[in-house]
C-alpha cells in the first residue's frame, strides 16, 4: 500500500473516530499529495511522499516555534499536535552518532579532504539519508568532519 493510500485509509478511520486533529492533518496531507500528483512533469512516488510530510512538519514546527515566542501557547500546542501526525508517516530519524558514521563513510568513498570536497559529500549524504535525517543536521556533520 503506497504512503498516499494510507493516508487516504486513515482519513476514513479517523472521521469514524471523531479524531478533529488528525482528520485536519491528514486532509492537508492529502491536498499538498494531490497537487504534487497532479503537477505537470510529477513523479509521484513514496520518496516524494515522505519529502512533502518532513516539509509540513518542518513548517509546523516553525510555526508552532513563532506562536510560543508571541505567547500563544495554545496556537503552539495545536500546531504540535499536527506534526505529531505527521510524523507517524516519516521512517524513524537517525541519531546524530549514526549520521556522523555515515558521513565518515561517504568521505572515505569520495576522498573528501577538505570544505572544497563539501558538494561532493553533501551530494551523496542528501541521496543516501533523505527522509532518515535532516538536512540542516547533515550539513553541520559535513562541516565539522571536514574543518
């Protein structure tokens, strides 16, 4: 079953349950899916799936970041509650030791020596971590490893 279809599963279960803030999430879910699905030149697979889930939850974090700053911790809590969701659709994170690993060993396969090599690395580190790590994380990785 595609990621696309559980979705599309869950949003059933959840308006049987009366559950409001998972039926929302999933239903903006869903919508980002179908636009993405329905783009001109769209290459909608699982991998994309989970690309558009980590980036609403990224968005949600933020979001809910700016509502705690202006005092708006019930704005907040909502906005966490959703990226709660989210994330029960995303494969499970690597810890910072197991990305720091497996960086160590991107630059032993691409004889990176230096922050010149730094394209190289985060080329090959993008691909084989998408969706386990985030980006901004793998990044400082790079660089600490490579200073």
């Amino acid at each position: 079953m595609t990621l696309f279809d559980q979705i599309s599963e869950d949003i059933k279960a959840a308006m049987k349950a009366r559950d409001k803030v998972r039926l929302e999430t999933l239903r903006n879910i869903k919508k980002v899916f179908l636009e993405a699905k329905t783009a001109p030149n769209s290459d909608f697979d699982d991998t994309a799936a989970i690309k558009i889930i980590m980036k609403l939850a990224k968005q949600g974090t933020e979001t809910a970041k700016t509502y705690s700053d202006n005092n708006r911790q019930d704005l907040a809590d909502e906005e966490l509650a959703q990226v709660k969701v989210m994330e029960e659709y995303l494969p499970k994170q690597m810890s910072e030791g197991e990305i720091t690993v497996e960086i160590k060993n991107i630059i032993a396969a691409v004889n990176a020596s230096s922050m010149k090599d730094m394209g190289k690395v985060m080329g090959q580190a993008s691909k084989k971590l998408a969706g386990k790590a985030d980006g901004s994380l793998i990044a400082k990785i790079v660089r600490q490893l490579l200073a």
